[in-house]
C-alpha cells in the first residue's frame, strides 16, 4: 500500500470516473487504473463498484476513503513539518474568496503577498461559501476568505477585519433625509438584493428581520453585483446595502448617496478559514499578517455589531 495509490482512490471517489481521475491526477489512465487495482488485491476487497453508472463506492470502499483522507493529509503535514522547521514559506497554495470579497479585497493585499513571500505560488479561485466549503474539506483548498461564523466543525476561523454596511440611499427614497440609517428603518421590500447563493445577501436578509413585516406587494429585484444594485437605486427602484470596502471606489457623485448607520454598525465578520488539519499553516499565517495589517488602515470603525452571514 502506497500514499500514492490512496491518492488515486481518492481522486477516483470524488470524479467516479476513472478517466477523469487520472486526468485531475495527471496520469494515463491505465497507470490510475492498475494501481488502484493493486490496492484492491492486496486488500483483497473491491473498493468500487464498477457496474454501476457512476462509478460507486462500495460499503468498505467508503470506510476505506474516510481512512485514506487521513492519512494522505498527515503525510503531507510531514512536508509540512520540514517547511516549518526550514522557516521555508513557498510552493503552492490554492486560496478561495467568496464573490463580494475578492473585487475588493484581492488589489488590497496581492502586490504586498507577492511582493514580501515570492517564494509562494498563490493559486486564487473565486467561489461562493458553499463550494469553498466543500472544497475545504475536500483538500482542493488550503484556506479561503469568507464572511463568519459559520460553526462547522472540521473548518478554523480566524477573523481578519470587520467590514461594515454602509446604505446606498438616492434622493428620492423615503429615507434620503436621514443623517444617519438604524436597522429598524429597513423594510425588506425595498431594499435590493445580491442573488440567491451570497452570504451578503443573508446578512442583510438576517439585518432586516426586524424592519416592517413584507405585505406582497410591489416588486423584488435581485442582482449578481453591488454594481448592478446601485445602479437600479439611481434608478428609483430601492435602496441597496454595500459593504464598506465596496463605496471606496464610488465616485463622489455616488457617494454623495452613502449613508452610514448609527454607532455601532452592522457589520460583517470578514475571516481566513482552513481546514483543522493546519496544512500550510505557515502560508496561511502570513497571509493573515499581510491582509489585517493593511485593511486595518482602510477600515477605522471600532466598534460593530456583527450579522451572522448564515440565514437561519
């Protein structure tokens, strides 16, 4: 038994196909193949049911892989363990950040990361919370950037800043005369929404709860960028919610339609999520040392008042 035919039987259990496992493992697939076969001689049980349509696991094939995870995941912490005592931070780290992050945040830290560990090659994927989950647990990422608590057993999080909401109100909505917004003056029915599938739109479904009960009637839009929403807010049609980093690069027309809320804010708990296996935990620390120390200068408000980004 080899780590590396474990790999395959773990690449095989998550594509169930054996073709594209070789593929995403970077072998032909008759060497994919074979070894996984040795696997099951040696062991003298099937891992996978051939017969079936995908490709399936059998009972032991899924205690198997449960173990497998485990073990291949310990004897990358020995590369690990290595790199640390080497003080060695470098090679590939793949990084997740959800959608209504990454436009702001990424210009913010990248040239400063990349700039100080050059040694680190730094693999960013754009994804929503539900995949970066996933994916987490999966092994595909080494960390991600996401919007907390999220509670989840395996998943460690680290907060790195405090995001607040900021209202984007135009002139002719019933609270374009207010110097400053309190949650009790939201009404979920005219406030514009992110698509279904962000954690921002959660927050601010969870920030509305208390506003006026919807009545059914008018109209509900929703939209897959903040862009899109401040636009449809000029147009007459509602106000929208955006987060604090997002309004720094409106123009000062635009923001002359920001309104802040009253201290202290709502606001949204931006953290550096991992596994709690802590691979690449050197990479990961200084990606948070890098991130905190530079949003905290863009970002003065002290006191917040955090919104669960889950929509319970």
């Amino acid at each position: 038994m080899t780590i590396t035919q474990l790999q395959y039987v773990l690449a095989v259990a998550e594509y169930q196909n054996f073709t594209l496992a070789a593929q995403k493992s970077f072998v032909t697939q008759p060497t994919l193949s074979m070894q996984v076969q040795k696997l099951e001689d040696e062991l003298d049980i099937l891992i996978f049911d051939r017969s079936k349509k995908p490709i399936a696991l059998t009972e032991v094939g899924k205690k198997i892989v449960a173990q497998a995870k485990n073990i291949v995941a310990e004897a990358e912490r020995i590369k690990d363990i290595v790199d640390q005592d080497k003080g060695f931070i470098g090679g590939d780290f793949v990084l997740g950040i959800i959608p209504t992050v990454m436009p702001t945040l990424l210009p913010m830290f990248l040239p400063t990361f990349v700039k100080r560990y050059p040694k680190v090659n730094l693999i960013i994927k754009e994804q929503a919370t539900d995949t970066i989950i996933r994916n987490l647990q999966d092994g595909h990422l080494d960390a991600a950037i996401a919007a907390t608590p999220l509670e989840i057993e395996f998943i460690k999080e680290r907060p790195l800043y405090y995001e607040p909401f900021v209202g984007y109100v135009p002139k002719s909505h019933r609270l374009a005369k207010e110097t400053e917004l309190q949650t009790d003056m939201l009404d979920i029915e005219d406030v514009l929404l992110l698509q279904d599938g962000h954690c921002f739109r959660d927050g601010v479904i969870n920030l509305c709860k208390s506003s006026r009960s919807a009545n059914g009637e008018g109209f509900q839009i929703e939209s897959g960028s903040f862009e899109t929403l401040v636009n449809l807010s000029n147009e007459g049609m509602g106000m929208t919610l955006l987060p604090y980093l997002n309004t720094l690069e409106l123009d000062d027309k635009k923001k002359l339609n920001l309104k802040h809320f009253k201290n202290p804010p709502p606001a949204r708990e931006i953290s550096i999520i991992y596994h709690k296996s802590e691979l690449k935990i050197q990479i990961t620390e200084a990606l948070k040392e890098v991130i905190s120390g530079i949003v905290r200068g863009a970002i003065a408000f002290q006191d917040v008042e955090i919104i669960s980004p889950l929509n319970k």
